[in-house]
C-alpha cells in the first residue's frame, strides 16, 4: 500500500556538520502492518556527540522469535516500555530541525512519519542524508551497500547490530569516512547522481515493427520519481519499444507524466515535483497531457499487449530464491486458479525484500509477505471493484480504502483459504 507523505523532506546529497543520526528497530518491514519496537537518535554538533534520546517501545502485538532473536529485544523488555503516544512527541522535540542522517533511512522515516501523523497530527518534515545511497554513489562496484557489508569494508566492528544505539553509532562512523572520501577525492555527489541518470536520447526501438494500434504510438511520455515495479530505463524501454517517445523534462508537446516516488526528488515542494506542477499548469491550460500514476501507466501498457512469458515457475522459485513458506502460499493460490481460462497469464514477482506479487498478466492482484516476522495478504482493487466491497468483511482490516491494494483479514497460510472465491471471481474469470 501506498501512503501520500505529501510534507516528506528532501534526501540531500550533502555532509551537513550538524544533523542527528536516528535508527529504529520494528517487528517488520511495513510501516502499515508493523510497528516500532526501539528508537534511538543521536544529535551531533560537528564530529562532535552532544546527546542522545533512547527508549524501547511498547507493541500493541507481541514479538515474534525471530525478532527476538535478530535484534535481542524480548516481550519481558517491551512489557514496561511506554507506548508510541508517549515517545513520540519527545522524539519530535529531540531531532528539532535538524537534518536527519540515517542508512537507509527512508525505511526509518517512513515509519516515523506516519507515526507522528497518527500521533501527534503532524508530518515528520526533516530533510536527511541517506548513507546507504551515498554508498551506491560512490561505490558502484559493491553488490551490496548493507551496513555489514560497509562495516567489513571498512574494518568496523559489527557485533551488536539490530539494536538502535549500536546502528546509530554505526552509521555515523560511515557518515564520517564517506565525507572524507569525497572531500579527499574532491567529489560531488550531486554530480555523480546526474552522472547515473538514463536520458531519453538514450533509448531507442528494439523492436523491428511498432502496430498502429499501440497506446502509445508517437505518445510523449514523461517519468517523475522513483517507480515501483521496474527501473525507469526498463519504463522508458517499453514506451519506445510500443512506438511512445520518452522525454526528460515536461513540454507543451507532452502527454502523459507518469509518477513515481518522489523521495529522492530535490525539487519537491508541497508534496509535488516541478515536473508534476508544469504538467498540471498546461493542463489548465487545455493541452494534451495526462498526469498519471505508475499503475495507470501499466493498464495503458496492458491495453493491447500481453506481457513477455516468464520462466516455468518452478524456475523462477529458484531465481527468486524464494523460501519454502512462500512457495507454500504461491501453490495455494495456483491451486485456487488452475482450472482458469486465464492461468496462462499467472506470474510471480519479487519486489525487493518487501513482498512477492502475483500477476495476472501484468497487473499484480496479490501481494504478500510471509516470513518468520511477518505475514500479510493484500488484494488489488481497482475503482470499480472496491465500490462493490467497501463492506466486504474481508477487506474490513483495510482503514484508507482509496488504496489500489488493500489489506486483507487473513493472518496466516490457512486462512488463504477465505480469498479463494474472491481472487477466482474478480481476476480469474
């Protein structure tokens, strides 16, 4: 699910000499389904630690094994922590207006935002220096920038990660070599993002015939943002492939500006890049530009195309690496659609370490997750499906019910069981 955090601050590309470092421990990776466990926030003034806010938190759930197990906190220490309502407006006062600097830390603030506008009926506004996508700047050629990998490169102890203050002191200890790596090497990292930035003159057609028919034939299209399900070179790929023309900037000859996230855009203001408001100004103005989220741009795309086949499913559990639980939950469903017309169009996606999709043709109608420290379902609404079942018991777990997913009531592989009509109905027949 998404949420719309309009008043998000601005991820910086700089080495500010006065910020606060904060990390957070939670029961899982979803800032809707899960919940904060432990906070800390380390306020620094130059290289200097002037002070620190630490505190556990209290779930309304209990923590699982495998939780305990990672980060050592225990329901016996959360039984007398104070809860999210007592921690939040001390949290708030602590970081003030500094820059926030984290590792990737739009998880950390993600979970933070939504907890201060539930709480305390305000955003979480503070610009931050994420130190993990500095890591990808300035070293391309690691697999992986986790803070054990840049602990082992940088022969930084490790022992007692998963725990706040530990992650705190980690990340600031990285925070100060990246700055004398790029002060050293006379860096700028503002240059090195524009560096890595596809252009539309790049992209060209890869296909020999483009039909008359095709959505976007001789279509302007614009992308703003971070997308979800593809990078936007692949995005951009596609429109050209289907006869579309990729643009870098919104013109009058634009007509579709297509939005991603936008965390990572240094020209948001009030919730909206300068792409998004141009387009909006020539809207008004009565030109021909749509201005559309990412998954009205993959209807478009589905119109009149199927997508590319995928690999036999029992290849893509391997390529995926997907754990036995999950395949549990894919056989399951398959199970539910196999009599289906429409089985051939069943796929599966992994989307990061967040959730598994499962597709019918390219349009996700499932997303789940089901790991040791976590498990959810949630289901893809469109417009007029949702209509239809704002009362459906099944979907009474979802609050924002203008989502395109939304959350359903099962909390284990054998309630899967209660979806099965659902799914068969609305996307299978």
């Amino acid at each position: 699910m998404l949420h719309m955090r309009d008043s998000k601050g601005h991820s910086l590309l700089t080495f500010p000499n006065d910020y606060t470092v904060v990390d957070i421990e939670t029961t899982g990776l979803s800032p809707e389904y899960d919940e904060i466990i432990e906070i800390c926030a380390f306020k620094y003034r130059g290289s200097e630690l002037v002070n620190k806010y630490s505190t556990l938190v209290k779930p309304e759930r209990e923590v699982n094994d495998f939780i305990t197990q990672l980060t050592g906190i225990t329901n016996n220490m959360l039984a007398s922590a104070p809860s999210a309502a007592d921690v939040m407006q001390p949290l708030y006062d602590f970081i003030g207006s500094d820059v926030i600097v984290g590792h990737n830390v739009n998880f950390d603030i993600n979970f933070l935002y939504d907890y201060c506008t539930s709480i305390l009926s305000k955003p979480l506004s503070n610009d931050f220096v994420d130190t993990m996508r500095i890591a990808r700047l300035l070293h391309k050629e690691n697999k992986h920038n986790r803070l054990s990998d840049l602990a082992t490169q940088y022969n930084l102890s490790y022992e007692g990660a998963h725990r706040a203050g530990f992650d705190c002191a980690l990340t600031n200890s990285i925070y100060e070599i990246f700055k004398r790596e790029c002060a050293d090497g006379a860096i700028e990292l503002n240059t090195l993002a524009k560096h890595s930035q596809v252009k539309a003159a790049d992209i060209s057609a890869a296909v020999s015939e483009i039909p008359a028919d095709s959505p976007l034939l001789d279509k302007v299209v614009v992308f703003t943002g971070t997308l979800e399900k593809m990078l936007r070179k692949d995005a951009m790929q596609l429109v050209a492939n289907m006869g579309g023309i990729n643009g870098d900037n919104v013109t009058k000859k634009t007509n579709y500006l297509v939005l991603g996230n936008n965390d990572y855009c240094t020209t948001i203001k009030n919730g909206k890049s300068g792409k998004q408001k141009k387009a909006e100004e020539y809207k008004l103005k009565g030109y021909d530009i749509e201005v559309i989220p990412e998954s009205v741009f993959y209807d478009i795309v589905n119109i009149s195309y199927a997508p590319a086949p995928q690999a036999p499913i029992s290849q893509l559990y391997k390529d995926f690496s997907l754990s036995d639980r999950e395949v549990e939950v894919i056989e399951i469903v398959k199970s539910f659609i196999s009599s289906s017309e429409l089985y051939s169009d069943f796929g599966i996606a992994r989307r990061s370490d967040n959730y598994i999709s499962l597709l019918c043709g390219e349009n996700d109608f499932m997303r789940f997750k089901a790991s040791p420290r976590a498990f959810w379902v949630s289901l893809r609404l469109p417009f007029a499906l949702a209509d239809k079942n704002r009362d459906n018991p099944l979907f009474a777990a979802q609050i924002n019910k203008n989502q395109f997913h939304w959350k359903s009531s099962i909390a284990s592989v054998d309630e899967l069981e209660k979806i099965k009509d659902f799914i068969v109905a609305s996307y299978f027949k």
